[in-house]
C-alpha cells in the first residue's frame, strides 16, 4: 500500500510519530510532506501577523506540492494528520484521482481549528478519531456523513518509553504536570495551591503559558516552558506523582462539546513508568484499574487527597507504576494504534481496488 503521509514533523509530536509507526509496519510504501514546513509558527506578533496575510498562499503551495507527490508515487492512500491548513478541495482532487482519503484526528472537536478543517474534515473517506464519542456522534453532534472510525492515542516507544523506574534520587519534586496553560488547568491548580497552602509540597509544572502566570502560585512551586523528546519523560520522571488532567468540556462556536476522555499523557506516563493520577472518565476507567494502577480524581479537592495519600507511600506507588506501565507496554503503544488504523483504511477501501491494490 502507497500512503502520501501529511502532519507535524518535529521529534515528538503525535503526528511525526504516526508516521514513523507507518513506515515501518510491512508492505506500507510511505511519502511524506511536512505540513509545518509550509505553516511556520511564529511567536512574536509581528510575525504572527504576518503569517495570516501569506497562509493563502502556503495553502496554495501546499496544494501543488500535494498533487505532485500524489501523481509522482501514484499512491493508494492519502493520510493527513488532523490537516488544518489541508483544503477540502485537495481532498476532492485526491478523491477524483482515485485516491483513498483518510484524516486522523487527534482532538476533541472537529470544529474547533478553523474554517478550513471544519469544512475539510466531512470530505474525507474516512476520519479516524482519538475520541471515543466521536463515531456515535459524528452526524447528530458535528453535522457529517462520511464514516468515522475510534483508535486511541499511543505513546511512542522511541521517545517515551523507559524500561526502568525512575531513580528515587532523581525526584526532586513530590508533584509535576506537564500541560499547556488552559483556563480550566488554571483554576484547578489555583485551588490546589489553596488545598495545599499549609504544606511544603514541591510542585513542578512545565508547558507553554504557565510562567508567565506563576505569580498566582506559592513562590516555592517551579515552572518552565515547553518540554518535548526525551526531555519529556525525564522531568515527568522527577516527580513522585504526575498529574494527568483534560479538558471534559469546550466551547466552540458558542457552543458547548464534548471534551476529552483521555489524551496522549494517558498513555506516555505508564510507558514512562511513572506513577500518576487522572481525571477520572468513563474512558480512563476502562483503560486503567483506578484501584491498582492509576488512582482518580474527579476535582481538586479529591486530587489534593490522593497527593496527601500516596506521597508518603514510596513503595506502592512504585508497584502501582509498574503494573500500569506492564499493562501499557506495548498494547497502548502508537505501533499498535498504527496496524490497527490501517486495518481500518484496508476494510474501508476494499470495495475500491484503486485504493488498496494501486502500485502493489
């Protein structure tokens, strides 16, 4: 099977490490484009500003580059991770060629990144979501027709997986998230320092948005920014507990959806052999044993408990890790995910012997 992979290319991102999965699964023939390559983020405003105005014409560049790699390898499958600069109309080309389209979503909601994916997204063959709600409610919540498919997150081996615990003299902090500032992060965070303001429980956050933020924190919590690679794993791995939460709810467009069951720090924190607690959702529930694996917590005075529970109890959080890592090791891993998503895009596209037989 010929696959034209579009997504994320930098080490550590979901996107990349699908692809790489891909690449190696047998009889898969895989090209790339890396979708950053044409839409640079830019921090400042100017530049920001100034990468509004041209992503018209990124779209268009990416658009050609597109029709090239697809008439040049003459492939069978046209996967795009999430896509949000991927126009319907790149979708329908491919379509018209006899392409297999597919789009793997990795968020909550398909409405929520724009225009361009909103309209896109309904035109593909097949959506393959992270979330679990998403095929029950893909036409009564988010309004499309075309087939859709669940396959959860994963972590990947090459960058979150660590065969060992991690070395008690390493810990140098009791409690650590590793998140994107979010609204919703904030406030809990803020009521857990409150719950928390008559100890000296050491906290380490990291990601984009908090220090900038940190002065609504005790002066002793520490904050960075933005961690990827190994790098991720080995701060979570200072921590002897790691915080999991997600967004249960958002708004988009005024309205409110559905939020996120899990998300990929469900899945790289037991590769990464930590111990650690989560939101507590339906989902989570059936991937872990909240009793002997991952405890959880459903708000910030339930989490502010399980902290005081398990911080003193250095060998039961270790057996804990470990029995969630053996659970997740390698079933929950994005090779795993990666055969089970192209055993989707084979059921779906048999019926057309362009999409599966094309170049074999």
């Amino acid at each position: 099977m010929k696959v034209l992979y579009i997504g994320e290319s930098w080490l550590g991102s979901s996107a990349r490490s699908l692809r790489d999965a891909l690449a190696e699964q047998p009889g898969v023939e895989l090209d790339e484009i890396g979708e950053d390559h044409y839409f640079p983020k830019h921090r400042t405003l100017p530049a920001r500003g100034l990468n509004r105005l041209l992503r018209p014409l990124h779209r268009l560049e990416l658009e050609r580059e597109v029709s090239a790699k697809l008439a040049a390898q003459k492939a069978a499958v046209l996967m795009v991770y999430k896509g949000s600069g991927v126009s319907a109309n790149v979708i329908e080309r491919a379509r018209r060629a006899g392409v297999f389209t597919v789009n793997v979503l990795p968020d909550c909601s398909p409405h929520a990144f724009g225009p361009v994916l909103r309209t896109a997204i309904g035109q593909y063959d097949l959506v393959v979501s992270t979330k679990p709600y998403h095929p029950d409610n893909w036409r009564s919540i988010y309004g499309y027709r075309n087939r859709c498919v669940f396959v959860p997150h994963g972590y990947d081996p090459r960058v979150h997986l660590w065969s060992e615990p991690p070395d008690p003299a390493t810990m140098d902090c009791d409690v650590v998230m590793a998140a994107t500032w979010r609204l919703e992060y904030h406030r809990l965070l803020v009521a857990l320092s409150e719950l928390l303001s008559s100890t000296h429980v050491r906290i380490c956050v990291a990601g984009n948005g908090w220090h900038q933020r940190s002065s609504a924190f005790p002066t002793h919590w520490r904050f960075q920014g933005s961690i990827s690679g190994r790098g991720y794993g080995a701060f979570l791995r200072r921590g002897k507990i790691a915080v999991a939460p997600v967004t249960r709810e958002v708004m988009t467009g005024g309205r409110r959806q559905p939020g996120d069951e899990d998300s990929t720090r469900t899945y790289e924190l037991a590769a990464s052999h930590c111990f650690f607690v989560h939101r507590r959702t339906p989902y989570a529930q059936s991937v872990y044993d909240d009793r002997t694996e991952v405890p959880m917590w459903d708000d910030a005075n339930e989490l502010a408990t399980l902290i005081f529970r398990y911080l003193p109890e250095d060998s039961e959080r270790g057996q804990m890790a470990r029995r969630a890592h053996q659970r997740a090791v390698p079933a929950y891993s994005i090779p795993t995910r990666a055969r089970e998503i192209l055993r989707h895009v084979t059921e779906a596209a048999l019926g057309d012997s362009n999409c599966v037989e094309r170049g074999e």
